[in-house]
C-alpha cells in the first residue's frame, strides 16, 4: 500500500501517525494513507515565500510560460498510468479521468500561451498612462505586481488533477509560489503528479509544495500578501471567510463553493429538433459525468409544462442505459461516488429533495454494478426527479445534491417564472438556456447574468457547436455570484488579478516609461 508523503521546503515529509486511508470506491480497497500531524507547516510557509516567491518572480512572462508548458509535457507522458490511479481512487471512467487529466494539462498548456504572448516583461502594465499634469509629462500607470506572498490552494475531491493545475498555472503566470492542498480522500493523483513534477527537475526552487492531508494550522501562519484560493462545500469556505488571516491579517481569499447550476428551456424548444436534442444530451452528461460529482453539473432544469413530459421521457431513456459499475472497460458509462461518505450524502440529499419532488428514473435503492461484487463500492444509479410545484419548493433550490442527480422542474414558459426559479438558487456558477426566440432571452439575460458566473446560450445556429456547460475553460471566467462563493479563477489574464497587488504609478512620463 502506498504512504502519501508531503513535499515542503523542496522534501518529501511524512507526517505521525497512521493517517488517513484513500479507498477505492468501487472496491472499498484501501489504496494509500497519509497525515499531515506534526510537519511544520509556518517553516513551509516561509521557505515558499523567501524561496519559492523571488525564484518565480525572476522569471519573465515568457519564462513563466515555458515552464507551464514544460509542466503539461511532464504529466502528459504519464497520462496512462494517471487515468488508473484516477480511476481506483476517484472511481472515474476513462472519459472522467480525461476530463480531470487533460483538463489539467489543457489549463498548463493555455496558460503557458499567455505567458509566451506577454514576452520579456515580469509585471503587467494595468491601461494606459494618463495625463495627470497641466502638460504631458506628469502622468500616471496602473500596473500589477506579483505578490511577495504564498499562494495556498485548497480543493475539494472531485478535481484532483484539474482543480490543482489551473490553479497552479495561474498562480505561477503571475509569479506566486504554491502550497497545494488536495482533499484527503482523493489525493492519490494530485501526489503522483506533483512527484512526477518534482522528479522531472523542471520546477523552480521552493515553487510548488504539496500538503498531502488535513490543512493542520496553515492558515495560521499566513500574512497580508498571501492568498487562499478555495474550493469545496459552502460550509467550509465560510470557517475559511472567518479564520483570523483572513478577518485581521487581510490574507486575500477567493472562494468557489456550492452551486445549484440550472438548464432553462425557452417556450420555442420543440421536441426532436437539433436544440431539443443539445439540451438532452447535455443534461444527460451533466448527471452521469463524474457521477454527478462536478461543480458544475446542471442541479435544476426549468422546462415549459408543455413539454415537461417528453424531457422527463427522454433523459429517463438516455439515463436508463447507462451502465454504472467500477470502470475497468469502457461499458461502464459511470462509475461510483468517491467516497462512503459521498454515497450516505448523495442518498440522504435524493431523499430529502423527495419531500417536494417524485422519483422519475433511479433514486436511492442499492445498485447492481458491474465489475464488483455484490454490496461492494459506492454506487448510485442516474437519477432525475420532478418537482411537485417548483415555483413554492425550497428545499429543491437550496440543497446541493453532490451526485448523479438533477430535478426537472416545470414551469409557464414566462420569463419572470424562469427568472424567479434562477433567482432561487442564489447564486450559482453556470446555467445553460435553450432558447431562439431572441426577445425571450433578452429577457431572461438580466436575470441569468445577476445569478451566474456564466451563461450558456444554446440556440439552433449553434447548437451542433456549444460545449458541454459543464466544461470550465480557461479563457473564461469560473464562478459565480452568491452561495457559489463570490469568487473568480481563470479567465485568460483576469485570473491573475487574485495573485498581483495593483497600483497606481504617478511621476515622470520619461521614468515612468523607463521603468516600465
Ligand atoms: P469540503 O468538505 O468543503 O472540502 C474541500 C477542501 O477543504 C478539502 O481539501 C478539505 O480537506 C478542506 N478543508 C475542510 N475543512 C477545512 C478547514 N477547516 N481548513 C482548511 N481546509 C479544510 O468539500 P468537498 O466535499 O471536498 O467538495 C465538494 C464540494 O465542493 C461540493 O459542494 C461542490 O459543489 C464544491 N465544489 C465547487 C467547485 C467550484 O469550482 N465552485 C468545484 C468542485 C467542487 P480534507 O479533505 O482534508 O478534509
């Protein structure tokens, strides 16, 4: 069995004790242990901010960019292997485990662009020099400093590659050191990346560390240039909003939390057309696409009465075929949730939902899985409920069911009833709209850009084109308003706002430029 190790201050420790067990969810086998207990983590702190900081912050964009670029060609060459570690610890299909691994090294790689396309510069310049003076030669620039801080990651379980990674690439682009904290329960892959990183002998002196484990007392020791940036459960980023680096030190905090994403169909949508047929497929990939487990996945779908039947017919026909079980070939259209306590949350929260809402296809009973023995690994079908009255549930907009799980929820086909539905869920990081009727969605945009970080708009010229909504690409903004956390990564350059202090330069035009 293997025993997870941290790397802090450019070694690998092992903290005391026996640790945690990481399982396989399909068989229940345990796989590693790890703890954090008694490493040093204030030393880890400090060597990544004296070493790590100035060894990044002396490189240029370009630099920065080649080593991203470097870093995506590392893992890549492992990629194989990858995808069974992340399939015996995070239950994942081949197709999940791509997901999660190319998506990766796909933000490495875009990344790695941008820096390249920055050049020789170390800094950004932030707009253009203003006049300030009676003449042309007092002026002012903003620009962006990489802070002299460390950055500390935090991710939740059902991204261990690309959680980690597009984190990564933005903060090493900027020029910020890495303390890297996966969940414990999945952390198998995150550890087998960062050790191949670290053997590659491509990372700059104190860069990244890896806090395989519970966070411990980190935060303690973290000060006014150092960032969090967080992602997991609502619950646990509101400790995190509180903790005293955050509240007294100014420790900058981003936050990406809980989400109850929706798909809206509009009035116009007619079953068996091209946009009928985009909307179902991607609904169907949302709940079955790591098993549910993604931030992402469309929670609530807004559908006309009209035609709230033949949506429930059709996704509990595709839903219906998809074979679950542990994904060791490539019948398994969905493998387990990733961890005992996954299951007993997804099966209390399907129950709990069925207070407002009736069983369509699926729902809580034991499944039979393929590939395992019967009564082994966390298993649960596909399952798509229906709202009894949408518009007076509350519970259906505010509890997250983490798993393959999504609630139809039928409607007037108006725009203030789809609105007050988007509304409900408080805050949200995408939700997807099939619509042509452009009136109609001009309509609705108000209310969709208010609630999320980002919006879908599905339409009969582009259906054959629109990504999955469940995709998070790196040029664009992920996250959202509200209970999904307030917060912003990625975004191309945006992303880097989060690891750089802005400031206003305000002096001599000839100095100025000279400088900068
Ligand atoms: P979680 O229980 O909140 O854990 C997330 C991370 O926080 C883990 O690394 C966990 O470490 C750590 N953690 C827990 N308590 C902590 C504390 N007091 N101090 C410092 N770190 C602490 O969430 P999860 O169960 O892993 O993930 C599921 C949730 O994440 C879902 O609600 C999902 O919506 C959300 N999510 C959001 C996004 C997004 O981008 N918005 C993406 C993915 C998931 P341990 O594992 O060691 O306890």
């Amino acid at each position: 069995m293997q025993r997870l190790q941290s790397y802090l201050c450019d070694t690998w420790q092992d903290g005391q004790g026996e640790g945690r067990a990481l399982v396989n969810p399909s068989t229940e086998a345990v796989v590693a242990t790890t703890t954090t207990r008694g490493l040093d983590l204030g030393a880890a702190a400090h060597y990544a901010r004296t070493v790590g900081g100035p060894a990044l912050r002396a490189l240029t964009f370009a630099e920065r960019g080649s080593l991203l670029k470097a870093m995506a060609r590392a893992i890549y060459e492992h990629r194989e292997a990858l995808l069974d570690l992340s399939r015996d610890n995070n239950g994942t299909t081949r197709g999940d485990g791509k997901f999660d691994i190319d998506g990766a090294t796909g933000t490495l790689a875009a990344y790695a662009r941008l820096g390249r396309d920055l050049g020789e510069r170390t800094f950004l310049l932030d707009g253009e020099a203003e006049k300030l003076g009676s003449g042309a030669r007092y002026v002012g620039q903003h620009v962006r400093m990489p802070r002299p801080g460390v950055a500390v990651h935090i991710n939740a379980f059902n991204f261990p590659a690309w959680g980690t990674f597009e984190k990564i690439a933005v903060a090493f682009l900027a020029g910020v050191p890495v303390i890297t904290k996966p969940a414990t329960a999945t952390a198998h892959l995150t550890w087998r990346m960062v050790q191949i990183l670290v053997e590659s002998g491509i990372l700059p002196a104190g860069s990244l560390s890896l806090l395989c484990g519970s966070a411990g007392d980190l935060l303690d020791h973290l000060g006014p240039q150092d960032g969090v940036a967080f992602t997991g459960s609502a619950d646990t980023g509101a400790v995190l909003r509180g903790h005293a680096c955050v509240v007294e030190r100014s420790t900058r905090i981003n936050i990406e939390a809980d989400s109850l994403n929706s798909a809206v169909l509009g009035p116009d949508v007619v079953p068996g057309t091209d946009l009928w047929h985009c909307a179902v497929r991607n609904i169907v990939k949302d709940i079955t696409q790591k098993t549910g487990q993604k931030c992402t996945a469309v929670r609530r779908i807004m559908v006309p009465e009209a035609v709230a039947d033949d949506l429930s017919s059709a996704l509990a026909e595709e839903l219906g075929r998809v074979q679950v079980g542990y994904p060791v070939d490539r019948s398994v259209g969905m493998g387990p949730v990733a961890t005992a306590a996954q299951l007993r949350d997804v099966r209390a929260g399907i129950e709990a939902l069925c207070e407002e809402a009736d069983v369509v296809v699926g729902g809580t009973a034991p499944v039979q899985a393929a590939h395992t023995e019967s009564g082994t690994g966390f298993f649960v079908a596909p399952t798509l409920l229906r709202a009894r009255d949408a518009a007076s549930a509350t519970r259906l907009h505010e509890l997250e069911v983490f798993g393959p799980c999504s609630t139809l929820m039928p409607y007037d086909g108006s725009v203030d009833a789809a609105g007050d539905l988007l509304a409900k869920g408080q805050g949200m990081l995408v939700s997807s709209v099939y619509a042509d009727d452009r009136s109609w969605v001009g309509g609705l945009l108000p209310h969709a850009a208010a609630w999320n970080g980002r919006v879908v708009m599905a339409s009969k010229k582009v259906a054959d084109q629109v990504l999955p909504p469940g995709m998070v690409l790196p040029n664009q903004m992920h996250g959202g308003p509200g209970r999904a956390g307030g917060g912003e990564e990625l975004g191309g350059l945006r992303g880097l706002e989060f690891y750089t202090n802005r400031t206003a330069l305000q002096g001599d035009a000839g100095v100025l430029r000279k400088l900068l």
